[in-house]
C-alpha cells in the first residue's frame, strides 16, 4: 500500500513529515470517507492514459481591451508602487461544502478573470508596470490532485492552465502557490486590496500600510463611476433580462397565490441562472405589508389577490454587471382607489427624479426632486403638516419614505461605495455614470399617525438610468410604470 493519506493518520503528523523532508504536502482526503487509501497500482493507473486536452489559440476575452486599459489608469496612479489586487479564496458553508465563488469586483474589474485564489500583480517597470496574474493552474496529474482533491478537476471541474489563461486574458500568468514567497522578499513600496486573500495579506504584512492600501481601494472605486462601452453593454444585458424575468413572475402570480413569495423569488432566479451568472443581490418578493420592509428577502409570507406585490430584483451577467429594478404590481391585475392613489404619487416623485439626471447636474439633484415631490403628497394628504419646505427641512417625510432615492449601479448593485464623498455623493453627473432612481412610500402596518386605508402598502418603482451626453437613458424601460400601463401590461401577460 501507498503512505497515502488515511482516517487513522492525524493530518498534522503527516504534514509536519512532509515539511521535514522537504516534500510535497499529501492531499488531505475526507476523514470518514469509505476508501481506506490508494493502492500504487491504482496511483498508477490514473497517472496515465489521458488524452492532451490543452486549448491552443484561444481568443481573448471580450473585454480585454477595456481592462488592459482600465489597468494602465491604475499603473499612471500609482507609479513605482507594487499592486496586489486578489480574487479571494472559497468561502466554506458548513463542514466541506463551499458558498458559490465571486471573485472580488476590484480584480474582476481589472482582468476579467473570475476564479478563486488568482491574484493580478503589477511590478513597477520603466514604461509604468508589467502585470503578471498568478492563478492556480490544471490539476496535478503526478500526485493525483486531479481526483483525489476535493477541489481536483474531476470534482469540481477543469481548470484553465496558466498559458491558456495568458491567451484568454491578455496577461501573462503564473503559478499563484508560487506566489506569497516571492511576495515576502519584495522591496520598496507595495498596495493590496484587502480583505479577500488572508494568505497574501501575511506576506505582506511588514511591507503595507492600511492607509496606503484604503487610496487603492477607493481609486479603483472611482474608476468605477464612468462606465466604458463594454460595461454599458453588460449592464443593458443585465436589464434586459431582468425585464423578462419580470414577465415570468407576472404570468405565474397564480401559482404564488397558491403557495408563497418564494414561488416568485424561484421564478425569477431560475430566469438569473438561464440568462446569466446568478441574481445580483437577494431577490426582494415583499407581497402585502412586506413591501413596507425595505429589504424583504425572507419571502416567506402569502401572496393574496387584492394585495401589491413590490418586487425588487436583479439578473447578474457571466461578466457580474448586475440590473437593480423594482416594479410595485397588483396582485390580481388592477389597483385599487388607495394603492393607484399612492403608486401614482410615487410615479410622480420617480419622474422628477429621472428628468434631474443629466451630465452637469449634481448628483443629489434627482434624489432632492423625488423627495420635493414625495413631501408635497405627504402635505396634501394631511399626514404631515406644512409647508414642504419644512417637512424638507426638518426630514419629516423620512417616516415614509425611509430611504435615499437612488445609488450608482454596475459591478455591484451599491456600486463604488468606496469613492469619496466629494467625488460621489457631493459630485457631478457625467455622461457614462449609471445609476438607480428608486422613490418608495411606506405605511407600515402599525403606524397609527396615518389612516388606516394607507397601513401595510409599500411603493417603490426603481429603474436603472445611464447619463448620456444629452441626458439620460433609462435601460428598463421595457417594463411599465405608470399604473395604467401596469395593468394592461399584467393583463396582456395573463393572457
């Protein structure tokens, strides 16, 4: 029998004999799995008698152009400096299964690349930086890591190797296990993104400063407010098929009624997983007084005719650009005299909001003209007193309409919220930006300073708006919003 690895050999020994004899760590197999060891005739067998699967000549991914670009930004930035940017690792959920992996935004950002453990690395050079990405290449066929891991390609699936990755990826790549080595006898001034790779962090931990690394953060967040025209193009996917998924949920309402809010967050992540990589943040399927919690994800409640159905969702793309729509539905296919009432209001407030997006306005102006709108209804009604200016003031129209009215879009679905304030939430429009614009009112169920006809009815109506050279572009526009167009909407769908 092979020294192989067995349930009766603690793992530390076998790994403090593997050390000492300067060999390679064994492959760690599952404590009370039902094969004792591997026999050296089946090692061998399974060394051999594969084909060559190498895939010569790939072509480059789509955006390759806009990330080699995208990294030169980041070399001008910071001349002279050695960047670290990783992926992260696997995340375990319970004993040896794993959360579904997403590589980090800032490394996606820059490579394009979406595999767990890669690290992008830029070496200062005379003419900026040369980039080099350390991944982990094919598994090892000599030490049998290719079926006996449990991250080998026969478990989990195969690997690109590390020259197919250079073609794919328009950098060369290398061995990333290679990596932390070489990293612990760097010289002169290093930046890592943190918080994703703890391996790379030790390695350099006497070499960085969380002050200089937080300025490489936020200046691949700001890199992020302007989209080029491959990160437009993904984020139109990303709504569009958010749209239809939006029509899947409409067309099986009653199959929810009979069951649960969860038969629509199913509807609609099955639409996310066809079309794209995943939803891009939990799906919010809030029906009845649901809806007037802001980020209902539970989706556990009843979904009852003559009740409001806000959905709020988001298909994710293969490249992770995600759509963050919100469409507030009746149930049963037609508002009643309180809720259109309501929906209206907050259509009126989301139209003032989406004609303050254009290049040169400040970026606070669509949410100031959404809640100027939302405060003059609130006056009207009687539920809060006058006049507007001072309910705007004062913020009291914050008791029912809760939140901002809108937050930048792309990679993440609350994109770039490392930027600075000056540069963010106190800056100025310009043409590529993409943002939400997504006014709500919200009567909670218990809230007895309202009538009790507005209690347990929640509004939102959220669409995704890039600013244009002339204005903006709303992407989801291919669903709805005024209420009338709603429901002939639902009801073409329900046939």
């Amino acid at each position: 029998m092979s020294e192989a690895l067995t349930p009766e050999t603690p793992e530390a020994v076998l790994d403090e004999a593997a050390d000492e004899a300067g060999e390679e760590e064994p492959i760690k197999q599952r404590k009370n799995g039902l094969y004792p060891g591997v026999s050296d005739e089946l090692a061998d067998s399974m060394k051999s008698g594969w084909a060559d699967t190498e895939l010569r000549g790939l072509t480059p991914i789509a955006q390759a152009e806009y990330t080699a670009a995208r990294r030169a930004a980041l070399s001008a930035r910071f001349p002279g400096e050695r960047l670290v940017i990783p992926a992260g690792n696997l995340k375990t959920r319970s004993n040896d299964t794993e959360y579904p992996f997403r590589a980090s935004v800032e490394y996606a950002y820059l490579t394009g690349n979406l595999t767990e453990d890669g690290v992008l690395v830029l070496e200062p050079a005379a003419d900026g930086h040369k980039a080099t990405i350390y991944l982990l290449p094919r598994s090892n066929r000599e030490n049998g890591e290719f079926w006996l891991s449990g991250q080998g390609e026969l478990w989990v699936g195969r690997r690109h190797s590390l020259a197919e990755a250079g073609q794919l990826y328009g950098i060369p790549a290398s061995d990333v296990r290679e990596l932390p080595a070489a990293l612990k006898e760097a010289t002169g001034p290093v930046r890592v993104v943190r918080g994703y790779d703890a391996a790379i962090e030790a390695a350099l931990t006497d070499k960085v400063t969380r002050e200089h690394d937080d300025e490489l953060r936020v200046f691949l967040s700001e890199a992020r407010l302007v989209k080029d025209a491959f990160e437009a193009g993904e984020l139109q996917k990303a709504v569009d098929s958010t749209v239809r998924g939006f029509e899947d949920v409409v067309k099986v309402l009653d199959k929810a009624e009979a069951t649960s809010e969860r038969f629509i967050e199913g509807t609609f992540f099955l639409r996310a997983r066809v079309e794209g990589n995943d939803i891009g943040y939990g799906s919010i399927c809030a029906s009845g007084p649901h809806a007037c919690t802001l980020h209902w994800v539970r989706n556990d409640g009843p979904v009852r005719s003559g009740d409001l159905l806000l959905l709020d969702a988001g298909v994710e793309t293969h490249t992770l650009y995600t759509a963050d729509v919100t469409r507030t539905l009746p149930v049963n296919g037609t508002y009643t005299e309180i809720q259109k009432k309501i929906y209206d209001a907050v259509y009126e407030a989301q139209e003032a909001g989406i004609a303050a997006v254009r290049p040169g306005a400040k970026y606070r102006d669509f949410h100031d003209a959404a809640q100027h709108v939302l405060a003059e209804k609130l006056v009207e009604w009687g539920l809060v007193e006058g006049p507007v200016e001072r309910v705007l003031e004062l913020g009291l129209q914050r008791r029912w309409t809760l939140h901002g009215t809108g937050h930048m879009l792309g990679m993440d679905v609350h994109d770039c919220a490392a930027a600075r304030t000056e540069t963010y939430v106190e800056g100025t429009l310009e043409p590529g930006m993409c943002l939400t614009v997504e006014p709500g009112l919200y009567f909670q169920a218990d809230d007895l300073t309202v009538p009790e006809e507005y209690r347990g009815i929640g509004v939102r109506i959220e669409d995704d708006l890039l600013v244009t050279e002339d204005g903006n572009l709303n992407l989801s526009a291919g669903l709805p919003r005024r209420s009338d167009e709603v429901e002939a909407w639902m009801a073409s769908l329900k046939g």
